[in-house]
C-alpha cells in the first residue's frame, strides 16, 4: 500500500517559482534514488532531477541553474525547487523512487505545471 502524492504544482506567470513536494505513505525501505520527471503536451516523459544517496543531483540541461532537487530519505520526501520558471516548462510533473524490492520503483499521480507567457 505504498503511494506517492505530489503538491505544489499550479499555473504561474514566466519568471516565477513553484515547490514541487512529493510524500510516500506506507513501509518503503531501502530507497536507492529519488527523481522529478515531466512529461509535457505532445512530448514523452523526460527526466528532469534525479538524486541518490552517494552521488550529486543530476539535471536535465535545460533545467540547470534553474532546478533544485532535495530529499531527506528519513522522512520519505523530495522537493524540486524550480526558479525562473518558462512557458516550455508547462508539463505535468511526476515524482519516482527506486526502492530495492519489486515492484523496484514507485510513481506519483502527477501535478500539473503551467507557465503563462
């Protein structure tokens, strides 16, 4: 009975910022990594952030300097910080953890991002 629900995302003027959070309810043990994805109109799921436990956050380009990812595995959670946000950010964004164990990751319902020009 593991879920994840995402909250922050919301319709935003260009230039602005949002916090995307992502909470996991139920027994996860042995997270491996935490991410951010996206998939926008007409576009296939991307990755956007993605974080794991020996290594430093990696970033889709066209997000660096702009995206902030962070988790605390303790407490189950992960952000995404997004700043100086554009109109091709527009997308529904989605949390993920790898976990050790089938079913091997779990995914979030989504949250909707939009960026008005």
């Amino acid at each position: 009975q593991v879920q994840l629900v995402e909250s922050g995302g919301g319709l935003v003027q260009a230039g602005g910022s949002l916090r995307l959070s992502c909470a996991a309810s139920g027994s996860i043990v042995s997270i491996n990594a935490m991410g951010w994805y996206r998939r926008a109109p007409g576009k296939q799921r991307e990755l956007v952030a993605l974080i794991s436990s020996r290594s430093n956050p990696n970033y889709a380009d066209s997000v660096k300097g702009r995206f902030t990812i962070s988790r605390d595995y303790a407490k189950k959670m992960v952000w995404l910080q997004m700043n100086s946000l554009k109109p091709e950010n527009t997308a529904v964004y989605y949390c993920n953890y790898q976990v050790a164990t089938i079913p091997y990751d779990y995914w979030g319902q989504g949250t909707q991002v939009t960026v008005s020009s």
